[in-house]
C-alpha cells in the first residue's frame, strides 16, 4: 500500500479545498491509503519554539515521518500560500537539521472561484517546496475554477472533476511510488 498524507489548507467548515480534497482522496487507486493530517491544531512556528518544540508540532511531524507522499489541497489567499500552509511547511523544517519534509514527494492541487483556480499559490508552492528537497510532480497539474456545477451531484462538470482527480491521483500515486522506490 502506499500511504498518503493529504493535508488542507483552509480551515472553512465549508471549505471548496476540503471538497476537492474528498473528490481526489475518493478516486485514489485501491493500493494508495489516503489520511488526512490536519493542520488546525498547529500553533503558530516562532523560532523560539525550536528548543522545546511543541507537541501539537513534534506529532504533526511524526504523521508526515509516517506516510510515503504527501498531497496538499490548498485555496489561495492574496495571490499567495495561506498562513496554515506556509506555517505548517515552516514547522516541517524545524528544529534545524531534524526536518521531515525533504526527500517527501508531494502533489499540491487548489480550488477557488477565480478563474485561474489557485495557479499563483501553486506558482509559489513550485518555487519553494522544491529548495526545500521535496520532489514536486510537475504534472498533471489540479488548478479548479469552482462554478455551481463542480460539486453537485450527478451534473456534468462534477463528473468532469472526478474523471481528473482520478487521473491526477494515479499519476501522484505513481510519483510517491517511484520516489519511494529510490529511497
Ligand atoms: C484573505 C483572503 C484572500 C483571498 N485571496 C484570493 C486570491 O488571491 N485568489 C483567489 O482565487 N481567491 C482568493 N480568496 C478567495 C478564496 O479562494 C475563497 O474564499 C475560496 O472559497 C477559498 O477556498 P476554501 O473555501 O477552501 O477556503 C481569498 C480569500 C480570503 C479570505
């Protein structure tokens, strides 16, 4: 089985991303095990915590230590990462020289109202999360424009999207597999 850690970024009950979230999780191959690692206990990183790292921190770090990839479903706030997203890769990298987070193959997917459906955030996230040593799939790429139709049962562009994430997450699947396989 490979195991992956799908963690989002919004912590709206209503949230967009956390719908996307269950369509791909949902379409997941039968050999990959998703779980999801939730970020809204975290505590905001100072670098003062390095020497008595949280435990809210230290376990969300063993549950990333504990998969074989990661997928981060994501909105997009101000063109940018959201706070919890770039907080939660911050504390992934900390305390200096104990970082979980290089080495982990990762795919990022978002969803908004806007047409460009997360593509700077994902922009940012492509610049970033690969310095860090995470392998990054390139593509296929998950940016969705949600409209009325996207999360409505039985309507054409909701089947459209689950027609995607299947895809997508066979490729990612693959990517966490490959990488796996090469230590
Ligand atoms: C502070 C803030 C900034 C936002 N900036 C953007 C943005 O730059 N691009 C975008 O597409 N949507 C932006 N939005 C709208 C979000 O995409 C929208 O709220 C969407 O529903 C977020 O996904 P969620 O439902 O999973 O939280 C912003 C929302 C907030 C609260």
């Amino acid at each position: 089985m490979t195991r992956i850690g799908y963690l989002i970024g919004s912590f709206a009950e209503d949230s967009l991303n956390r719908q996307l979230a269950e369509v791909l999780v949902g379409e997941a191959p039968e050999r990959a095990e998703t779980s999801e690692i939730d970020l809204r206990p975290l505590p905001l990183y100072d670098r003062h915590l390095d020497e008595d790292f949280p435990a809210e921190m230290t376990a969300f770090k063993e549950q990333v230590a504990a998969v074989d990839g990661l997928l981060l479903v994501s909105p997009e706030h101000n063109k940018g990462v959201p706070a919890p997203v770039k907080n939660a890769i911050d504390i992934l990298t900390r305390p200096p020289k104990q970082g979980v987070l290089s080495g982990v193959p990762m795919g990022i997917a978002g969803a908004s109202k806007s047409r460009f459906g997360t593509l700077s955030s994902q922009t940012q996230l492509r610049g970033m999360l690969p310095q860090l040593g995470v392998p990054l799939m390139g593509t296929p790429q998950m940016t969705v424009q949600v409209t009325d139709e996207t999360f409505a049962e039985g309507a054409a562009g909701a089947e459209q999207l689950r027609r995607r994430a299947g895809h997508y997450m066979e490729a990612l699947t693959a990517w966490i597999e490959q990488h796996a396989a090469r230590g």
